[in-house]
C-alpha cells in the first residue's frame, strides 16, 4: 500500500487490532495519531510507490545487574516504547535512513569494509549489520525509509539495541522471506556494535529487543548463549512496569562504568580465571583475603554482587513460569539491595552531592514498601530507577515521583510480547 492507503487503513481502525497487540488499548489513540504523523513525514522522504510498516521494542533489565559481561544470567524484557519505521526497497544498494530527531547519511552497502571515519555513528551499525548478514550467507540491499522513536536514549531502554534490530528486521523481512532469526538478528546487530562501531557491548540488550516478552539469557558458553522467553503478562497479575528518569546526567561517567567488569575480572584474575561466571561464591569467600589485597575491597563486593545476583535470576525466572508474583518482587527487591550496597552503582563515588537514584529509591520504598518493588536500572550510576507498582497505585506512585523529578519523568510501561514485527492489514 502506498501512504495514503496505510493512512486510510488506520482512520477506518482496520490496524486497531495490532496496534493494540503492540501497545495495549489505552494507547491505542495515542499510536494510531503516532502513525500518521510518522506517515506525514515519510512523505516527503520516501516518496510514491508502495511502503511498509516496521516496529522494534526497546528493552528493559529485571534481573541480572551487570552480569552479562562476566557471562553470567539476566532477565529483560521487551516493552512497548518503539522505534516505527516506513520503509520502501529500492533497486541499488543504498540505505537511506531518515529520522525525525537526528540526521543519517547514506550508506552504499555494497562497500561493506569498516570506515575508520564512521566509528562510533550511526552509519557503522547500518554496514556493520549489511556486513554481517552478506557473513552469514543472506541477501542485502537497498531500501530508503523515515523513521520515528520514542525509546528515550540514556535512558536503559537501549535506543541503539532497538534501531541495530530495526535495520536487521527490515532486511530480513525485504530480502530473506523473514528467515533471519530473532536470536541471530541480535547477534548480528552485536558484531555491529562491538566491530563497527567501537563499542564492547554484551548481547543483552539486542537480544531483549529481538526476542520479545520476558527472557532469560545464560551467556555462560559466549559462542551459543542459551535463550528462553517466559509467557507472563505482568498487567493480568495487578502490576504495572514504570521507570522514573532522575534527571542525572550521564556525562563523564564512562570511567565508573568501565571499572565494574574491570575489578570483576581482575578479582576472577587472583582465583586464576577470565571471568566470575567461572568461580563460585565458596571460592571467593575462602579466598576473601587474597582477592582484597590484590584489587581491593570493592572489587571483592562487586564479585560477592555478581555471583549471588546471577543465581538470584534463576529464583526470578522461576518465580515468573509458577504465577508467583510475591516471590518474584521479593526477589526484585533483593537485587536492587544488592546493587546498591555491593555493586555500588546508584551515585558516581566522585560527586556524593548528587544521589538522585538513590532520592529515587527511597521515595519508591516509602510508597511501595507494602506491595511493590524498586530497584536501580540498567548500568546505574544516573539515569533511571524500575518499580513494580499495584495498578491501583500507579497513577499515585507517579504523581508522587513526578512532584520530585518533574512532569514526564515518569514512564508506565507494558511488556511487549513480541520483537521485530511488520504491520499488516
């Protein structure tokens, strides 16, 4: 369908449907509005002929603080805040990626080297993606699209993680009959980041994205980390998802987020292994003194973090396949705790004026310390805080979070069942 039709198609609610599938019925007005005015500004980009519709999730972390990198386990889900694509192929081999927020140069996918220039941009993830699926034997090619997105970056949503799955969707869908898998979209988009871009990520964050719902990742065996995804609709059990932006900036926190796999793995060095996910906590305690002479004291707690939180996911995801929703917040509550006193991730040790997470935290165990739960989430340190709040609570816990951090801080969020997902009528 051309954009005309697609605009017709969602003012006659023939996609209400799967809008609603995607982003729940109180926001199915909000999305259908979204869509048009997504299609008004792809019309001056993508120009006639017909288009199609492509949606990625962000993601959020549950369980597994900075675990990933010591291949350790995590718990993350996909959820309902979006990048949305109008996207039309083309006959040459040119990606033209246009967005609403920031600007994308075009890149000629058939030259897929890596561009000593584009390290650390966009463009690097859009070839390092092409370069990747020509690797593993599938077809590329051109298409030019608009895209809009309200994955907030800096956020823990891993804005990056959902446009990598965007791009690797779309080609699977335009060129491989959709044959591309959700666990190899995310490994792709990866090798994207980790070789193109610069950036040594783990695989969580493009493997919540691409999976979809609830999933529990063991990254034990790097080469062939074991995925599940966990049926289970936080909304049927009385709870809402919502992260509050504590309005801390992350500006110069590079180094604090470096040292956290850096001490992991010089204290897994002084039992002689690469990483944690290879000791047991037995092992560290017993050799408690030799780990905090050679690294320190917060290399010791971290490691003591790593090995009870990674065992803790196991608790989660189990708490999650039996309906057990008290043990699962139990447990929730008990990793942030955890983070907070042995990971030491909720303020920058070098600016102890400035403790907005923690400010955060405590608010939230004020107002959810009878039902609820609260932690730090994703990498720590600023940013944003998770809570599990009763439905009937929510609108309450947000108004109370916003007095603080001000109006929009607060996002309520559902757990979107699927990953990648084209539109149809």
């Amino acid at each position: 369908m051309n954009i005309k039709a697609w605009k017709d198609t969602i003012n006659e609610g023939a996609l209400d449907e799967k809008l609603t599938f995607l982003y729940g019925e109180e926001r199915l007005e909000a999305q259908k509005a979204r869509y048009l005015k997504v299609l008004d500004g792809a019309e001056a980009v993508v120009g006639e002929g017909d288009v199609r519709l492509f949606s990625a999730p962000g993601r959020t972390e549950v369980g597994g603080n900075h675990t990933d990198h010591q291949l350790g386990r995590v718990l993350a889900a996909s959820i309902d805040l979006d990048v949305l694509a109008v996207v039309k192929p083309t006959d040459d081999s040119v990606i033209a990626y246009h967005a609403d927020a920031f600007e994308v140069k075009p890149v000629d996918i058939s030259d897929l080297e890596i561009k000593e220039a584009e390290i650390n941009t966009t463009e690097s993830l859009i070839r390092g993606i092409a370069s990747k699926f020509a690797q593993n034997g599938y077809q590329t090619g051109g298409f030019v699209c608009y895209a809009e997105s309200d994955v907030l970056p800096g956020s823990g949503m891993s804005s990056s993680a959902a446009f990598e799955i965007l791009i690797a969707y779309i080609l699977s869908a335009l060129y491989n009959e959709h044959k591309v898998s959700p666990i190899e979209q995310a490994m792709i988009g990866q090798y994207a980041e980790n070789v193109y871009f610069g950036k040594a990520s783990g695989l969580m964050d493009q493997m919540a994205c691409s999976v979809g719902g609830f999933v529990t990742i063991d990254f034990k065996d790097a080469a062939d980390p074991k995925v599940r995804n966990i049926p289970f609709e936080l909304d049927r059990h009385g709870y809402a998802l919502i992260l509050t932006d504590c309005k801390q900036s992350h500006a110069d926190l590079s180094d604090e987020y470096s040292k956290v796999p850096g001490e992991m793995k010089a204290a897994a060095a002084v039992l002689g292994k690469t990483v944690l996910s290879e000791v047991t906590l037995d092992q560290l305690i017993a050799n408690a003194r030799e780990v905090r002479k050679e690294c320190g004291d917060r290399a010791y707690l971290r490691a003591y973090h790593f090995l009870n939180e990674t065992d803790r996911v196991l608790d989660e995801v189990a708490s999650l396949e039996t309906g057990d929703i008290r043990s699962f917040l139990k447990f929730i509550i008990e990793s942030g705790q955890s983070s907070f006193m042995y990971l030491q991730n909720v303020y920058p040790p070098n600016d102890l004026t400035h403790q907005s997470l923690a400010v955060g935290l405590s608010l939230s165990e004020h107002l959810l310390k009878n039902d609820g739960a609260w932690r730090v989430h994703g990498g720590g340190f600023a940013g944003t805080i998770q809570a599990f709040v009763p439905l009937a609570e929510a609108e309450r816990y947000i108004s109370s979070m916003e007095q603080i951090f001000g109006e929009h801080s607060c996002y309520k969020l559902r757990i979107r069942s699927v990953g990648g997902y084209e539109l149809t009528k």
